[in-house]
C-alpha cells in the first residue's frame, strides 16, 4: 500500500478581455537601446504570430488583481471537489508580482497573496497554512511538488495550489515581448490517498541553473526614451530563453520519467508551459530524440495547446489547461482514466521542472467524471 497525491478538483478564471494581435498595430516599439524598429507593425506582427502561434490573449479588466482572480479559480477548483474549505492544510500560491493595480504598477504582496486568498474564501481554520511561492513561471507546478513533499510527510491530506498573474500590468508596451503576455488564475486540489496500484503524482524532476542564465529574464525601464516615470517592466532576452529551453527541458522531462521507471512510450498528454508554440514543439521534438525516435513519429496530439487563444500566463498556463481537458473544455483534447501526463515548465531564474502523472482510476467526489 502506497502514499499517493491525487488531483481531486481543478478550477481556473480566463479574464473577459480579449486582446487581438491587430490591437498592437498602433504601438510604437523600440529595441532595448531606445531605437524605433525598422519594420512596419503590421510585418512585426505577423512574424511575432509565426514564431509564437499566439493570435490574441487575455487581461483582466481594471477592477481586479491577481488575488481576486486566484480567489475565483481557488472557489472553482473546491465547487469541482466537494471539498469542505476548513479541511485545507496548505494554501500554496505561485506568483512572481503579486497584486498590480491597473493604475499603480508597483509589486503589492503584503499581506501574501495566499493569506488574501484565505481571507476571501473565509477561511476560519488556523491549521489551514498560507505560503506564496516565487519561482517564475514554473512556479505552480514547484507548487505541486511541494504539496507531493507535504503528503508524502504523512502530516498533511489536502492541499490546494494555485497559479496566478496579471502580466499585461508589467510588460512594456514598447517592446514586441509585450504581446506574448497575459493574465489568468488556475487553482488544483491535491488529496493523500493510499493505494496498492501507481496513481497520481510518480515522479518529478527539476533544475535552476542561476550562473549564467539567472538574467535572461529581469526587470526594467521601457524600451522607449519618451516613457514617462520610473516603472520597472519585465523585460527578456528571447533569444537566450529559447535556446536554453530547447537544450535543457526534455532531460528533465526524460529525467522524470526516469524515475517513475516509464518510458515515452507510456505517455498519453504532454501539458507543457506555453510562452512560444515553436518552442514546445522544438522540446518536444528534442524529447522524441532522446529516446531515440525520429520526427515522423511524433502525434502532435500529445501536445495541447492554448497558447494562440490565452498566450503566456505564467505560473497559470498549466493549471488552467489541466482545469479545461478535465471539464472537456479543450477541443477533443481529454484525460481518461490510468493516463499517463507528464507536466514540464521552464522559466525566470531560469528553473525547469517536470512531473509524471497517472490519472486514478476513480477521482473521487469530481463533478465530471473522467
């Protein structure tokens, strides 16, 4: 008989604002030494849409911030369980800029986002822990390996974890990077549960790499000499950030599923971060070359995708993406029951982590049935 950490509720909140590509032709976008680009918007968007897939994103409207949307996620994700709140043990929420105001850029975590949370939901339970996580934007799923730690202790039963951001209220609207980010709030519920066959969380892997790599991504002015005030925006260095995702993130995957004794072979889902859909695909087929196998025997569904309708959402793009395959909101994309999903993100520090997943045979008290 074995300690396992199950996924028992899932929840998520897609911002209302829809932002299209054709809403950035009247930017004005400069390089990171203050000069104007060459090219005319409409030829910059249109390569930005080949490289990325994205086609539009979405932000939250005026009046929230990132703690509200986790909030509305976190009451999904227990609506989705059937779980009683008070019977929480850890509120763990993965974040890296807390609540932005939309006229007020400066970083606002006191008190943390996860103590918020805990005090919208009502929560009267002292036991019940609140803890943020900064990790970039593999933050969330560094989440749910905390919360299988936690389990595995013996000393903890149900944990939820949480992913948010709003990223549209730091992204320089001077710079092309500008138009991956997004805003959005996935919330997941993990539950002990003792079994003689493998389900739930098997295996995970992770690395940071800070030598060399730890300023790829990092705060900054704007790239246009004319913006006004002092607001430090993020900023990337695109190019860097891809090659290294490339080079590193399919031996992590590979090391996950090294240690829960599993092969490619066994995996159903990939539900990877989403910042650039050539990127994914390129560790994907980097994955696939590691255990050998060639390109032409890659099925792509393996790999959903939400990235050309929701864009780069951080430490949300996961969670939010499990939340809609459960509720079979995501196209023909679904989960069924002893499914192999391995999770993998990479992002600011720069961290990389990955998890090896088998669905349960029954997700006790989930409102759809799997």
């Amino acid at each position: 008989m074995g300690l396992y950490s199950v996924i028992v509720g899932t929840g998520s909140y897609i911002p209302t604002k829809v932002v299209k590509n054709e809403d950035f032709l009247k930017n004005e976008f400069y390089d990171k030494d203050g000069k104007r680009l060459g090219k005319s918007n409409e030829e910059i968007i249109k390569k930005f849409e080949e490289i990325t897939g994205i086609k539009e994103r979405r932000y939250v409207t005026d009046e929230l911030v990132a703690s509200d949307i986790s909030y509305l996620a976190a009451r999904d994700a227990l609506d989705s369980s059937g779980i009683d709140k008070e019977t929480l043990d850890y509120i763990l929420v993965a974040h890296d800029f807390g609540d932005v105001k939309a006229d007020n850029r400066r970083s606002d975590f006191v008190p943390s986002i996860a103590s918020r949370i805990k005090h919208a939901l009502q929560i009267k339970n002292p036991k019940t822990i609140a803890k943020d996580i900064a990790f970039g934007c593999p933050g969330w799923l560094q989440g749910v390996i905390d919360a299988d730690y936690f389990i595995k202790s013996g000393d903890y039963k149900k944990i939820i974890v949480i992913g948010t951001e709003t990223l549209s209220r730091i992204s320089d609207p001077h710079d092309i990077d500008s138009m991956i980010y997004s805003d959005g709030a996935g919330a997941t519920i993990l539950e002990a549960r003792e079994s003689e066959m493998p389900q739930g969380i098997l295996a995970h892997a992770v690395r940071s790499d800070a030598l060399n790599e730890a300023y790829f991504l990092w705060m900054g002015k704007s790239n246009s000499p004319e913006f006004l005030g002092n607001d430090l925006l993020l900023k990337m260095e695109g190019t860097k950030v891809y090659k290294y995702a490339v080079s590193e993130v399919a031996g992590v995957v590979k090391e996950a599923l090294d240690k829960a004794n599993l092969s490619l072979e066994n995996v159903a889902k990939i539900l990877m971060h989403q910042a650039n859909d050539r990127l994914d695909r390129d560790v994907v087929r980097k994955l696939y070359k590691l255990y050998g196998k060639p390109e032409t025997e890659i099925n792509w569904g393996i790999l959903p995708m939400t990235i050309s309708w929701l864009g780069n959402s951080s430490v949300a793009t996961i969670p939010t993406m499990l939340d809609l395959m459960l509720k079979g909101k995501l196209n023909d994309h679904n989960l069924n029951e002893e499914d192999l999903v391995v999770f993998a993100s990479v992002g600011a520090g720069m961290n990389i982590n990955s998890v090896v997943y088998k669905m349960p045979r029954i997700p006790r008290n989930y409102k759809k049935a799997i």
